[in-house]
C-alpha cells in the first residue's frame, strides 16, 4: 500500500489554476540541466491528487525562486562546465516497453521516427511476437513472456527484462522510455555526458511533488514505512551502470520482481526505491524529461528537450491520419526526417525538411499520451 507522502488531505491546485500559473510562468517550466547538482522540484504531478491554494502559492513562489536561481547562477558561472565524458550513441542502451495493443498505434510511429535513426543502441519489450515487427527489428525484438496485463506484476517483469539485458550489453547507460514518449537521443548524449557512468547517477523527472511513502515487508509479519523519490517511467529516466551493478541484490536475474512484491508497488517506483531507500543514492532531477502530466504545449525549445511527450500537442505540430484503417487522432511523422507543420495563419499543409547540422532532424511529432 502506497501514498504520496506529505500532511492528510494533500491538497494541490486544480488543473485550471496550474494552466494560468503556467501560463504567466512558462519561461520558468522549461530549464536545461546539465551539470549534476541542479534539484528541480516537481510541479505538476500535484495537479493529479485534487487541490487548494496554498499548494498553488508554494508553487509560483518555487517556480520564481528557480528561475532567479538559474539566471544568476549562469550570470555568474558564464559558459556551462565541459562534459565530463564523451559519449557517442553507442554508449547508451534505451528500452522501449510496449505491449502487443499498442503495436500499430504508438510503436510503428516510433519505428518511422527516432527508433529508425537509432536502432542499434534501442531494444523493444513488448509481450507478443509479431512477423512485421521482427522483420524489421531483428533480434531488437524482445519477447519478454509477460503478462499483456497493465498491472504491478507485468510492469515489473519487462523491466526486471530491461534490466538484465542491459547489464549484459556492457553499454555505460540505460535509459527507459515508454511506448508514448518521444526520445531526442542528441540532448540526452548531451545531458548525460555531464556524469560519469561509473559514478552513482539516477536521473530523471518525478511525478509526484513529495516523496512517496510505501510499507516494505521485512518478514511475515514485521513491516516498515520508507519514503523515498522515484523517477516516473512517463517521463522516462537513466541510470549509469556504476549505479545499475550496485543494483543487482535487488534486480538481476528476475528478483526485480520480487523486489516490487515487498513493497507492492509497479516497476519505475521499485527502481526508486532501490536506487533511494535501499541503495541511498538520490534522484537527480532534470526538466528536459516530460510526461502526459504537464501541459506540454507550455514546453518551448522542443529540439533541446531530451523527451517528450506527446510532441503533437506543441503549436505548429500537425495530427494526421494515417488513413481509413486507422484513428485520425493518430499523428505521424510526414516521411523521414520531415515534419508535418502548419503555416501560420493558413490552412494549407506544408513539408519541412530538418537541419541536419543543428540537430533538429530528432524532433518529430509522436503519439497521444494515452492513460495507463
């Protein structure tokens, strides 16, 4: 049994309110974080508990102290540290949990897009075989035998998978995203070299804005409440492989699983509280990962943002349909590396192709966030 940690009641602010403060704030929602050390606190996963005022106070006032914060810190600072290792794709192993269902309304758009230009380094987890699929992705298809389920035991064994393959690849990284998330693998190079993957690193974004509080089963009959940050999995997260080793007590060889059932709680929290309670490393916290709990059409500098999602609701982004077998609601890349967009004032449809030189050619539409 779980809660969020905090006073009885955990009173947020209605989604309304958290729009209007955004709204007046929205040059403070996105910061680049790339030296370790930066804390952000979370702001929007209060909106998903229900709310009063004096949440809604803490948070303008948190949001303005931030941003004084980060402008005199680069005021003072002036160009950013060098990266403290150098990384090339290669480095880094991204897991992309699905399920079957999901297969042609969010993975094949993911397959068009950025898992097309980075196959190599991106393993898909899904729960069901599929001829086209294999065919396309070869041994990156992996059939993990789990439940097709949405539910604390399934999500855990994909990743209890995830975790044991990566450990097998030798790569320094591994990064989880799901199957509605859309990845910038550049910005994430970008972010990650800033930390050595021999050191203990775990980053990511929370969804909720205190710790979550769960109740660990020590015996049969003796428990304890322990309080920690997790990374949500909406988001996606990394972890670096001096951190992952340390990890395998409670994660390799399938005790991940078992690892969830003592604190009953779905997978990204387990890694949290391997990672804080178990292991006393902290979440470094970053605001270049994004989930369905924000309002993302309040997210400028989409090219720079390590994940997003979905990209489709930014202004400029266009939702087609991929024709009459499938929902028009569905958006999808115009080609590869091309963008469909809108031109401004008009109802005409335009192609646009990327600069490949400036990164631009990881930034495509993607899809709806659908709830889980």
């Amino acid at each position: 049994m779980w809660r969020s940690s905090g006073g009885r009641g955990g009173s947020t602010f209605t989604p309304r309110g958290a729009a209007a403060a955004l709204t007046c704030l929205s040059l403070t929602l996105v910061v680049i974080v790339g030296p370790p050390g930066y804390d952000l606190r979370e702001p929007h996963a209060a909106a998903a508990a229900g709310g009063g005022g004096p949440v809604l106070s803490v948070y303008v006032g948190r949001l303005a102290r931030e941003r004084r914060e980060v402008s005199g810190g680069s005021a003072r600072s002036g160009a950013p540290p060098p990266p403290v290792e150098r990384l090339s794709r290669e480095d880094v192993f991204i897991a992309v949990k699905t399920t079957d269902r999901y297969r042609r309304p969010r993975l094949e758009l993911l397959l068009d897009t950025w898992i097309s230009e980075n196959l190599p380094q991106t393993y898909v987890f899904t729960d069901g075989e599929n001829k086209r699929l294999r065919e396309r992705m070869g041994a990156h298809l992996i059939i993990t035998n789990c439940s097709a389920a949405h539910n604390r035991q399934a999500l855990s064994c994909k990743m209890a998978l995830e975790y044991d393959t990566f450990m097998k690849s030798g790569k320094k990284w591994f990064c989880h995203v799901d199957d509605d998330n859309y990845l910038n693998v550049r910005p994430l190079l970008e972010l990650l070299s800033h930390f050595s993957h021999t050191k203990d690193i775990y980053i990511g974004r929370p969804s909720l804005e205190r710790p979550i509080e769960a109740t660990e089963s020590l015996s049969d009959t003796d428990t304890k409440q322990v309080r920690f940050w997790f990374a949500t999995g909406g988001a996606g997260f990394c972890l670096s492989r001096g951190l992952a080793l340390k990890m395998k007590p409670w994660a390799s060889d399938g005790t991940f699983m078992a690892t969830a059932e003592s604190i009953r709680l779905p997978d990204d929290c387990t890694v949290g509280y391997i990672v804080e309670a178990l292991l006393g490393v902290g979440l470094t916290r970053s605001a270049l990962f994004h989930s369905h709990l924000e309002n993302l059409a309040l997210v400028s500098d989409i090219p720079r943002q390590v994940q997003v999602c979905p990209l489709s609701v930014v202004p400029g982004h266009l939702v087609v349909p991929r024709g009459p077998d499938t929902s028009a609601a569905v958006p999808r890349a115009a080609g590869r590396g091309k963008l469909m967009e809108k031109t401004s004032g008009s109802s005409e449809t335009s192609l646009h192709q990327p600069d490949l030189t400036s990164g631009e050619s990881d930034c495509f539409s993607t899809p709806a966030c659908l709830p889980h």
